[in-house]
C-alpha cells in the first residue's frame, strides 16, 4: 500500500497520526487532504512539511466531484478518515453542519472510494476513526462501553458520527468495500483546539480567567494522550481486520472537577505559583444540554489482539501536555485571536 490519503490531517489527531505515517513509512506517500476550518492548522505540522513523502491538499470531503480528482490524481490506495465537526457544543448550537460534515461528508467519501476502486479492492481499506460518544453515557457502575455496545447517542455530534459510522458498515456489508473503525475515548495532548476542556483551562489558568465546570463537574472522561491514539490508528490500519471495529482507551477515567485540580496543580506549579493558588478560578456554570454523564472504554480486544498498550502514565502526560501549551503560548495567541474570541463571548457570556 503505497499512497494513503489522510483526511483532516490538519486537527489535532490527525496532525499527530501524519507525523507518525510521515516518519515511520517513507516509502508510502501520505496525503493529507484538510478543509482548514477554524480547527485545521498547518502549524500543526511545521516538522514534516517538507518532508519528501508528505503532501498537503486544501479541500472539503463533501466536495465529490473535487474527491474523485484527487483519488484518480494519486491513486488512494488507503483512507484513514478524521475529518469531521468534532466539538459537542458547537454542535449543539449547530447541528447541521455536524450532519453535513460528518455524515454527508462521510457518505460523500465511501462512495468515491467505491467508486475508484471499482470493486478491485486487494490492498485496499477505508479506515474511519470515530467516538465512544455513539454509546451513550454510562452510569459510574455501569462497566464499560464494548466493541458490542449498542449505540445510543445523545448529542448532535455523537448522533452523527453514529451515522457515520452506520455508513461506513453499510458499505463493507452492501458493496463489499474494506473497512475497519475504531472508537476511541477523550485524547488529550499538543496542538489540541482550546475550546476542548483540557487546552481552554490550560489557556485560562494562565490568564488568570474563570474556570468554567459544566454542572457538578461529577461527569466522569476516560483520557488517553494523543499519541497514543495515533499509534493504535496505525497498528489497526495495518493489522486490524476488514469490517472490524476497535475500541481505544487506556482505562483512564477521572472526574472532571479532579481532573481541572490536576491541571490546577501542575500549571500553578510550573508558572511558579503557589500550590492552588488557581483554584479561585473555579466557576461552576449551567450544564451542557445533554450532557452525558460517563465514558469508560474496555479496550481489551486490542490489546489482547494486536497487542496495544498506552505508553504513558496519565500524570506523564498531563506535564507534558501543560509543559507545552505554556511553552508554545504563540500558537495558542493564533488560534485564539479573530473569531475564536467570538466564540469564547457567545459560549461563555463574557
Ligand atoms: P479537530 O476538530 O481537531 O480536527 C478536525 C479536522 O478536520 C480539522 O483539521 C478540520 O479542518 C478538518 N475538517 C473539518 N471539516 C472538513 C471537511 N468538510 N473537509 C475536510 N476537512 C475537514 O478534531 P480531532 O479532535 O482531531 O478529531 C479527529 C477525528 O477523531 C474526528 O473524526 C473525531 O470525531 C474523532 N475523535 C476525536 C476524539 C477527541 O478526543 N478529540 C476522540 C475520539 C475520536
Ligand atoms: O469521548 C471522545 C470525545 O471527546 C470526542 O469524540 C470529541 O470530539 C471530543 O471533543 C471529546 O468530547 P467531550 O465533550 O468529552 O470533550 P470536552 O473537552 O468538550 O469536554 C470534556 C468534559 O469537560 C465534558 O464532560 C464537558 C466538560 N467541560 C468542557 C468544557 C469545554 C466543562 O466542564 N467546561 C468546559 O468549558
């Protein structure tokens, strides 16, 4: 398999999964086809853009017409699908272009890979990466969301990517066409968007800016650092099974307001204030509509399978990830300049 296209390579997961293609395969050429919406960023991927077996296409998965170009110009052996709409509130206060994106877009790109491929499909896979969030929420002892889980999704978001997802098995089961999905938990990391919990109170801590916990802040998010994520995408693309799906999650839940305390205390500490000093900041706001109460992912298929583990300890990356946003307060001052701050009133009545 030599050219892999990869979908909304300019986000925050996408832009890591690039960086681990582009180094780790340099006989394949990865394409990375972005729209560049407010989330894409091509100071994402300042590292690898030179790079000789990397290339950046500007286009919309929704366009067809455009899709079916590039599939004929580089001959796509492989898709690995990111992009999407991929923020809960925006969808909330947005639910068609969720629809259109993630489901439309979606639906757009199986039907140009059928199309392409022409029923010849040896070496040939539509990869797409998707949510735990199409499960629904879980009760704090409810165990945990399975390969087998039925969906239940609530949000506009999650309601979308579950349709997504619906395609892309109607495809494998309909037309034949290879596929594999994956639902993974909350990642967290660099180069993430700071509307996203982790990034935005980062931002915030530093600023000295309210704290803004949904509710109770009691809802529970199993996190796993985004590189790991990245290394699972590329382990099941290249060992997973056609037409399977993979749970992702490091068994990582922790409780939002817990959560926001270890941020607290890591970015007090490495700003050199004093130990809590922050958590004044701590405002509790009206709850998300919906909002789902608990994700937990048992991802035991893929470790007893292809043999994935996560690398690191949460409170390794959580350092890690602090460390950066507040080493790299340049690329946080760009993508929170310009609308970004039109957001931020509208969501958070400043
Ligand atoms: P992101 O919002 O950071 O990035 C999405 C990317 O898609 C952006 O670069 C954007 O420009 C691009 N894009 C959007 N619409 C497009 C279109 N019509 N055509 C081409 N490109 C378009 O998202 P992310 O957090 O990196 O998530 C990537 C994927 O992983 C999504 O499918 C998401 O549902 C899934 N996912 C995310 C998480 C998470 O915690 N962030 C967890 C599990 C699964
Ligand atoms: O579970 C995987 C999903 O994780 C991905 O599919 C989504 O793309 C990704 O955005 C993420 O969804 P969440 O809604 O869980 O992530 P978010 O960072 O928006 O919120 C995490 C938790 O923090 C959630 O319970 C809501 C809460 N929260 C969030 C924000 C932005 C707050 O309390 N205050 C906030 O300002």
């Amino acid at each position: 398999m030599k050219n892999i296209l990869i979908t909304g390579g300019a986000g925050f997961i996408g832009s890591h999964l690039v960086r681990l293609m582009v180094n780790k395969y340099p006989d394949y050429r990865i394409i990375n086809l972005d729209k560049l919406t407010y989330a894409g960023n091509l100071a994402n991927l300042k590292d690898v853009e030179n790079m000789p077996n990397y290339e950046f296409v500007k286009a919309d998965i929704c366009d067809f017409e455009r899709m079916r170009e590039i599939f004929s110009e580089y001959h796509i052996d492989g898709v690995i699908h990111l992009a999407a709409e991929s923020h809960v509130d925006r969808s909330i206060r947005d639910p068609f272009s969720f629809a259109q994106t993630n489901v439309m877009g979606t639906l757009s790109l199986l039907q140009v890979a059928k199309l392409a491929w022409d029923g010849n499909f040896d070496d040939k896979l539509f990869y797409h990466v998707s949510t735990d969030e199409v499960y629904g929420s879980l009760q704090p002892d409810g165990g945990f969301f399975l390969e087998t889980t039925k969906y239940d999704p609530h949000s506009p978001y999650s309601a979308s990517k579950a349709s997504s997802d619906h395609f892309v098995r109607a495809y494998h089961d309909t037309y034949g066409l290879p596929v594999k999905i994956s639902n993974c938990s909350n990642n967290y990391g660099t180069y993430q968007f700071p509307e996203k919990l982790i990034p935005l109170f980062i931002n915030n801590i530093r600023h000295n800016k309210p704290l803004p916990v949904y509710g109770t802040g009691e809802n529970v998010r199993d996190w796993l650092f985004v590189e790991d994520h990245a290394r699972a995408i590329d382990l099941i693309f290249h060992q997973g099974k056609i037409g399977d799906t993979y749970n992702i999650g490091g068994f990582n839940e922790w409780k939002n307001i817990d959560l926001i305390k270890v941020m607290i205390k890591v970015t007090d500490r490495l700003l050199g204030r004093p130990e809590g000093a922050s958590e004044k900041l701590i405002t509790y706001v009206t709850d998300r509509a919906g909002h789902d109460l608990r994700y937990a992912i048992d991802s035991t298929k893929l470790h007893e399978e292809l043999g994935w583990e996560p690398s690191l300890q949460f409170e390794e990356g959580i350092e890690k990830t602090v460390k950066w946003y507040l080493e790299n307060q340049d690329w946080l001052d760009n993508v929170t300049s310009g609308e970004y701050m039109n957001y931020y009133k509208e969501m958070y009545h400043v």
